[in-house]
C-alpha cells in the first residue's frame, strides 16, 4: 500500500471508510437524495468529478493539468504525479498539506488530496491565471508592470512568506518563477515543494548533489542556485532567515533588472558581492532605502540579516508610503557633496593645455553630477543647493569641448543659410549680363567671364547648402577663389571703382559673418585686391586705361563700352538696388540666427534660476 493509501486518503473516502461503508454509503445515499430533491441538482461520483483539459506544466516528477469541476462548476488545476515513488510521494504529499493549510490569500488553496484510478496521487488547487514575476522581469520595459507595482507584490510576497513562518513552515526555493502577479492583482507565492515544517525531523529526500540553474529536483540541493543561502549550499539546517535571503535577492533584481548571484555557480554565495542594485544599474536610480535593505537582506552569514520577511515588506511599504530615512539620506548627500567638492580642485598648470581642458570639463561634469545627487538626496541641504547653483549660473572658464562642437554645428547650419542668399545673389548677377549689353557695354569677352564667375559662386554655395559633411578647409578657399574672381570679373567689366567695391565689400561682409573663414584681414586685402587689381595694371600700362580725368572732372569709360543715357542709368541703379537688398538678406539672416540663439541660451538660464536659489 502506498503512502498516501497510509495516510488515509482516497478518492472522497478514508481506508476505514472503505472497510466498514454500510452504515456510512446508506448515510451518503440518504443525504444526496435529500439535497438533490431540494436543489433540483445530481452530483457525479468521485471518478466522474474532474473532466481533465490541457497540460499546463510539468516537471521531473510531476504535472500540471487544467481541468474542471463538475460537482462546484469550477476550474481548477489538477497536480499529479508521472513517477511514483517511496520518496517523490511522501514529498508530493507534504507539498499538498503544507500548502493547504497555510490558508492565505496569496498561498493557492488546495480543495482535495487523492488517488487516480491508475493509484498515482494528485491534488487539486485553485486555477491560477497570471503572469510569473520571471517573464516579467525578462520582459523589462515591455511589460505593463512599475518598478512601483512590483514593489508593491513583493510586499504581498513577504507577508504571505512571513504567515508561512508562523505556521512554521520554511518555503526554501523562493524565486521569480515562484512567484505570480494574477491578472486582477492577485500575489501568489507558488511550489512549495520541498518547503519545511520547523519541529519536523528532515525528509529523507534532502540530500546534496548537482543541480541545473533554475530549477530545483528531487535528490538535489534543495533549492535554486542564484538564491538559495550560504547555509543551505553547506547542507545546514535552515531557518525562516534562509527565505529573508532569497527575498533579497528577488528585490535586488526587481531594482537591478539583474540577478545578484550569476546563474548556475554553486560558490557564487560565497564570493565577495556587493548587494547594493545601485552599483550595477546606476541609471536605474534605486533609492538608497531599497539599496540598503537589499544588502541587509542577503548578508552571508545569517545571524546579519534583517530578522523576519515581515521586517523586509513593512521596509519596502513605508519607503511605498513615503516614509525615507532622513538620516540615511542626509549621510548619503553629505558623502556626494564632499565628492563635489573634491572633483573641483584645480589641477597642476603645469598639465598640458588640451589636457587641462579636458581634465577641467570632466571634473565640472562630475561635481555637477555628485552636487545634483546630493540635492536629490536632501532637497533641504543648504550647501548642495549652493554649490549646484553655482556650477550652473556660473559659465565655467574655458568653453567646455562639447559647447565648441555646438558652436561649430550652429556656424554651419548658419553658414548654410548664408549660402542660400548667395545662390540667389549669383544667379541675379548672371541674369544681368542681357542688362549690360542693352545699356551699351560691349566687351563680350568680360562679359562671358563675368557670367561664368557668377555661375562658379553660385555652384560653390550650391554645393555648400547640399554637402552633408562638415566644412572642410578646401571647401572655404574654394569659396573665397570663387568670390575673388567674381570681385575681378566686376572690375574688369565696370571699371575698378565704380561697381567693383560695393561688390567687395558685400561678399566681405558674408565671409566674416563666419568664424571658420579664419583672419578676416586677408580676406579683405584678396578681395580689394580683387577690385584694384586691374587699376594697378591700368597703372602700369599692360591694359587700357578705364579712367581718366577731363576738365577737372572724373571720367570713367569702361572698355568697348557705348553707354547710352538713360540705359545706363537704369542699369546702374537696378544693380545698386539689388546689391543693397542681397546685402540686407545676408546681414538679417545671420542676425535671426544669433537672435534665435541667444533667445534659447536667456531661456535656459531663465529656467534654471527658477530651479535654483540665486547666490
């Protein structure tokens, strides 16, 4: 006879039952008939009770199937076992009355323990329906779940846990897979398989051998490696401290989003670690409160560890509450604060320049970083608010590399914008080239030149506005050649000092707009050179003469021209007008964008006094 046969339970009916059932099976009758004549109902006999559905898990010894009871109208979940033995039925048995008498909301009841007509065991519980906290956690940001929402579970999860205690009863195999979240916000703490009754003398089945990470079998290290207890790895007899541990484990990977221990390492509980969440995901911003519990909770030694999984939950719930340690936080922000100060002493000039830059932002960088923590830490901490008003009001002394890679950004982008006029510019002067032959000019050679110069520089910032590589170098004395040329061509055409200056001075005005065209003096010597460069050679006697002076008065006559008034007039005067507004478009663009910004830098220091304390 099995064990379970010894224990007195059968399907519906004790042994003794079944040895002596003539008055018990007459009493049975009687009563059925009397409540099915008031209820109008008949109920199934034992075998026929449970219509079995689809598999829902199984293990190494046993199953889990859906199924549904005919007698309440209910579903539920029927575990029974695939391999009978001595061992795996005295400990499927204890795993069905431990669990069913811990009647907790968030330990799964147990309705009926009994046999199948083939004699193996099985029990049958509530039908779960849920999501375990491993394929949450595996899930990360894709699952609905708050790190709030999980706190407040594993709140539920140690209350659940510390009323096991009570009842003297030790789970030992506490982990995420353990652990459900229902569908309406139901906890469940699941398998309590190879849990403990404190009192009783050790099963039989708890021995050491080797196990597979993540699960927990029979003739094993009870348990699963990643949260089971230094004691428990050396075989010691446990106590509820044994849970407390894997309880911490299970918050420092609802904070971390990692396991403390590596998975599947037997000796990773006795290795040095450092249970604070905070230092393997600092983005993470764990709390100092939940940093500290986790290291209380999984000390090694168990006689350090916080007392109770009740201590753990009412630790979590008051910081859920609002509840922080003051004293905590204020150490923690003192501790950044000197940290923020220490980042600020000034290092040794004789560093390299570059170096000293560098050096420079970085520790700005982290004493802004470890001030904003301590702030954060004690919003009423006098000095840390000090010091980060400081370090952002005040610009530090060289421009940090990051703000002159922004600088240099906006510059293109500016510069680009400046292009853009300039195309226009380029082709209005190619398309008065028709203008200057009907007013009289007829050097058609100049003239061909001259369009083809304007085309060039219209094709340069052509090639500017659509390049999505940085300026180069190359690509800024292309432009300035482009505007040189451009500069001679109209001063050949219309004599050196009659259009030819203007123009220079336009295009001198867009290149020293721009940082990046480097010295702006030799730009403006090339470009007046540009101008004067055909009246020195007038000067010099290799071209003709395009000015001369006549009774007193200055006479310009450029070459091969026969200029007729009032054409002549007309011409000139549409070239001033449009020399006047190309000018105006570059200088106003440029100034909209220094505008813009500076409009954004006054509304960022704007937003920033607002945030901090004025010093």
């Amino acid at each position: 006879m099995s064990d379970l046969s010894k224990s007195g339970v059968g399907w519906g009916m004790s042994s003794e039952r079944r040895n002596d059932t003539s008055h018990d099976e007459t009493l049975d009758a009687r009563v059925g008939k009397e409540v099915g004549r008031l209820s109008g109902l008949e109920f199934p006999s034992a075998n026929e009770r449970y219509t079995l559905g689809k598999l829902l898990g199984k293990g190494g010894m046993g199953e889990v199937i859906q199924a549904r009871d005919a007698q309440i109208g209910r579903d539920v979940a029927i575990k029974r076992m695939r391999q009978v033995t001595e061992h795996a039925t005295a400990r499927f048995v204890r795993e069905a009355r431990i669990q069913g008498r811990l009647e907790h909301p968030a330990i799964v009841p147990v309705h009926e323990l009994s046999l199948d007509k083939e004699g193996r065991p099985y029990f049958v519980m509530k039908r779960l329906t849920g999501t375990t906290l491993q394929h949450i956690l595996e899930a990360g940001e894709a699952s609905h779940h708050t790190r709030r929402s999980l706190l407040r579970a594993f709140v539920d999860v140690c209350l659940a846990v510390e009323f096991a205690h009570t009842r003297g009863v030790i789970h030992r195999d506490l982990k995420p897979s353990n652990i459900m979240l229902g569908d309406f916000g139901e906890v469940y703490v699941l398998d309590w398989g190879v849990a403990r009754v404190v009192g009783e003398d050790a099963p039989a089945e708890d021995q050491v051998g080797e196990t597979s990470p993540g699960k927990t079998e029979a003739g094993a290290i009870l348990g699963t490696v990643g949260y089971i207890p230094p004691e428990q790895l050396r075989a010691e007899t446990v106590d509820a401290r044994a849970d407390v541990y894997a309880l911490g484990c299970i918050l420092y990977e609802i904070l971390a989003g990692v396991t403390l221990h590596k998975m599947g390492q037997l000796t990773a509980a006795f290795d040095d670690y450092d249970a604070r969440p905070s230092l393997r995901a600092p983005d993470r911003d764990v709390p100092p409160e939940l940093d500290a519990l986790c290291v209380a909770a999984t000390q090694m030694e168990s006689e350090g560890r916080l007392g109770s999984a009740r201590l753990l939950g009412d630790s979590v719930q008051r910081y859920l509450d609002g509840d922080r340690d003051a004293s905590l936080r204020q150490r923690l922000a003192a501790e950044q604060l000197d940290l923020a100060r220490a980042a600020l002493v000034t290092k040794p000039m004789d560093t390299p320049a570059p170096m000293r830059q560098s050096i420079s932002d970085d520790r700005r960088r982290t004493a802004m970083q470890h001030a904003s923590r301590a702030l954060a830490l004690d919003p009423n901490a006098t000095e840390a608010a000090n010091l980060v008003g400081r370090l952002i009001l005040e610009p530090p002394r060289e421009t940090p590399v990051e703000v002159e890679a922004e600088l240099e950004a906006m510059d293109v982008v500016n510069l680009r914008e400046q292009a853009r006029v300039a195309i226009i510019a380029f082709l209005i002067a190619t398309a008065f080239v028709p203008i200057l032959l009907w007013i009289g000019i007829r050097d058609t050679t100049h003239l061909a030149l001259f369009a083809g110069a304007s085309l060039v520089n219209a094709g340069t910032a052509t090639i500017l506005v659509r390049s999505k590589r940085p300026v180069s170098t190359r690509m800024l004395y292309l432009i300035v050649g482009a505007g040189f040329s451009f500069v001679l061509m109209t001063s050949r055409v219309f004599t050196p000092f009659l259009v030819a200056p203007g123009i220079a001075a336009g295009i001198l005005l867009s290149f020293c707009l721009h940082p990046r065209f480097g010295r702006w003096w030799v730009i403006a010597v090339l470009l007046a050179g540009g101008a004067l460069g055909p009246w020195l050679l007038e000067y010099a006697g290799i071209l003709e003469r395009t000015m001369s002076i006549r009774n007193g008065a200055l006479a310009l006559h450029p070459e091969n021209s026969d200029l007729q008034m009032p054409a002549a007039e007309i011409g000139l005067a549409l070239f001033t007008l449009t020399l006047v507004l190309i000018v105006g478009a570059i200088a106003r663009t440029t100034a909209s964008t220094l505008r813009e910004a500076r409009r954004i830098a006054h509304m960022q220091a704007w937003h920033l006094r607002q945030l901090v304390p004025v010093v």
